[in-house]
C-alpha cells in the first residue's frame, strides 16, 4: 500500500467532500494499484496549497489504455468516501 499524493482544484474537491464524486481521472504517469491512499490537496494556481486534503482508499482502477490501445493512457480511480 501506497501513499499517492496529488493536487486539486477547490471545485473538485468540494465534490469528492460532499460525495457527489467518487473517482478521479489522471494522466497514466504514476504507479497506483488498488489498496493506495490516496491524498488530495486543494491548490490554487498562484497561491499554492491550502492546506485543506482529503485521503481516499482506492477500491477500482481502469485504465484507459487496456480499453483503447491508442489511447494516451488516463487512469480511472475509483474510491471510498473516507479513509
């Protein structure tokens, strides 16, 4: 198990917080398996982190590129609501 760190933005994150979202979509350019943690922080462009985060187990994973073979390669996490 992992500890997956990645920046996000207010608007998106106050959908995760309220469970209306339970996924998220990255660029394929990190290792993540199901079982991760994943931790979300709300940056903003030009100030920086916040300092509010959220953590997240990841309980599914598809990848775009084992469904579409030329496909740049997105990763689909699906998660817990809480950690």
């Amino acid at each position: 198990m992992r500890t997956i760190q990645k920046k996000i933005r207010f608007e998106y994150l106050t959908e995760i917080i309220s469970g209306r979202k339970n996924f998220d979509v990255r660029k394929d350019d990190f290792d993540v398996d199901v079982g991760d943690v994943l931790v979300l922080s709300e940056y903003i462009e030009g100030f920086g982190f916040t300092g509010l985060k959220i953590q997240r187990i990841i309980i599914h994973i598809t990848r775009t590129k084992d469904v579409y073979p030329d496909n740049d390669g997105f990763v689909i996490m699906g998660f817990n609501e809480k950690l």
